[in-house]
C-alpha cells in the first residue's frame, strides 16, 4: 500500500509477532501476549515486513 505522505517510506509495511498455544496445557493469556510481543520486537528487530513466531526464540 502506498504511503505517499511519510518520510521513513513510501509503502505501508508491516512486522508482526505471533505466538500459540494449547489452552489446556497452557491457559494464561498473559504469557501468550508476552510471547507474541517478544516475537514481535525480533522481527521489528530485522527490519520491515516480517513475521517472527515465539517458537523460533525457542529454538535459536
């Protein structure tokens, strides 16, 4: 998408951090907010447009 109007760049891009889980082994919300937001800040991290998963923290 364009985004004429910014001065970092000129397309919309977007980083995203993504974290699941098993309810029943695991029911806290909170910590699957606190994997996704860490996920999230790897790959703001590496730069625009990519999506990290809580699971590669794991296992790098």
């Amino acid at each position: 998408m364009k985004h004429e109007a910014s001065a970092v760049a000129d397309r919309v891009t977007v980083s995203l951090g993504v974290s699941a889980c098993v309810p029943e082994k695991n029911p806290d919300p909170k910590g699957l907010v606190a994997a996704a937001d860490k996920a999230l800040y790897l790959a703001k991290q590496e730069g625009r447009n990519r999506v990290k998963s809580f699971f590669e923290l794991l296992i790098t």
